[in-house]
C-alpha cells in the first residue's frame, strides 16, 4: 500500500499529465500556436523578448511572461523535479497555459511581429549552420 503523499503525487502528476496534453491541444488549433510551437528554444525566447519591449502588448502578457520566466527559474515547483516525469510535467503545464493565455491576450499585429521575429531568428541560424 502506497503512503499518503505517494497517493497525492500521482494524483497531481495524473492532473498534469491531462492539463497539459489539453494545453497543448488547444495551442496546437490555432495557428499562431502551431508557429510558436515551431520554434526553437532561442526563437521562443526571441519571440518573448519581442512581446516584453513591444508597447502595444497588454501589461497583462508582459506579466504572464515575466511570471512565467519567474516560475521555471525559481527551484520550488509544485511537484519536485527529482520525481520521475511528473517532476517535469508541472513546469509543462504552467508553460503551456502561460503562453496561451498571452497568445490570447495580445493584439494580432503585435504576436505577428513577434512572431517574425522568432522565425527569422530560427531562419538565420540554419542558414549559419554548417
């Protein structure tokens, strides 16, 4: 029989697993999503970049990201990465949620400058590349 807290773990895990495949679910039907998807790590970063220094995106976004940037940094989560894929899937489920709700919240105009950005950042790295 399974302690306490191994009960409470799997099922915040199970929670996680299903929030994020939904998160991610629903990113993936829209396109600006599918494009955010698609970048690299960098150009994720590019993108978010973008959206901070860009004044016609809601302070709202801004704070979704700073928060976002915050959360993944600091070493305390939910459920502690030490455990085994679940550790991992909160920080997947934050993120995921995080960026829909700013790719939701921010002016079309401003997510597609943002988006260029990512891609031609993406873009001119393959082409550097050897």
């Amino acid at each position: 029989m399974l302690p306490w807290w191994a009960w409470l773990l799997l099922g915040l895990g199970g929670a996680s697993a299903v929030g994020a495949v939904a998160a991610y679910v629903v990113l993936r039907a829209t396109a600006a999503g599918r494009r955010f998807l698609a970048l690299s790590r960098r150009g994720k970063v590019r993108f978010g970049r973008s959206l901070v220094r860009d004044p016609a995106v809601p302070r709202r976004a801004k704070w979704i990201l700073g928060g976002l940037a915050i959360y993944l940094a600091f070493p305390l989560d939910i459920i502690p990465d030490a455990v085994p894929i679940l550790g991992h899937l909160d920080d997947l489920l934050v993120a995921l949620l995080a960026i829909a709700l700013v790719l939701v919240s921010t002016p079309r105009e401003a997510l597609e400058r943002a988006l260029r950005e990512g891609e031609a950042y993406d873009a001119g790295r393959r082409r550097a590349a050897p």
